[in-house]
C-alpha cells in the first residue's frame, strides 16, 4: 500500500483472544492497526491502539492507547509483540521518515491481521 497516494486511513481491526479482564475468561481481546492521516497533513502515520470488549460485545471495558494493559493479558501472543514493537518505535511517525523497509514490515503486518480474519476500516 502507498499511503501517500490514498490519501485514507486504512486500520485493521483483529481479535487475538478472550482473557480474564472481570472475573471471568469471557472478554475478547482486540488490536487495532495501520495507517491513518491527520487532517490536513499529506502523509499518513503508523498507529496502533486496541481494546478489551465487555462480555456481551456491545462495548469496551477499555480501549484507545492501551497496549500496556492489552500486553498483562496476551502478552505472549505473536502478533500483539509485532505491533507493540511497531507501536514503540514508530507510532505517529511520519510515512516519509519510516524506511521503505520497515514500512513494507508494516504492510505485511496489516495484511497478517486480514488473514487472520481482521476487519479492514477505511476512512476517507
């Protein structure tokens, strides 16, 4: 993806598991991640943030930039390492100044979550 050229935010939405956030092992645990643009800035961003939905999905327990909370329940879990990894070191860094390299990392990461049946949200 080239985000320069789409000028849209493109976020993929991925449960990686239920944990134990009440008292009982029942609430889905979700990341959420990709490129999103700042109004009126040209360029996209790489971000990253997530949520712990209550137990009949309807709303979140907590949610927004709370991968350090996200991290005490599914820690462990493959992707959640790879896009708090991400998050650390490139988190609302400008598209342009993130190597070719990594921003291809990225993509890979956007497209792992859709094969594991993320939901793609795009924004104009």
């Amino acid at each position: 993806m080239n985000p320069t050229t789409q000028f849209e935010t493109r976020m993929v939405a991925v449960e990686i598991g239920k944990c134990r956030y009440d008292k009982r092992k029942e609430n889905m645990v979700e990341l959420s991640y990709g490129w999103c643009y700042l109004k009126g800035n040209p360029s996209a961003y790489f971000s990253a943030s997530g949520g712990i939905w209550n137990r009949t999905h309807t709303d979140f327990k907590t949610c927004g930039q709370c991968l350090d909370t996200i991290g005490k329940y599914k820690g462990g879990n493959a992707l959640y390492r790879k896009v708090k990894a991400m998050h650390e070191k490139w988190h609302c860094t400008n598209w342009t100044e993130i190597p070719q390299e990594v921003r291809s990392e990225i993509d890979a990461l956007i497209q792992e979550g859709l094969d594991r049946g993320g939901r793609l949200h795009i924004y104009a």
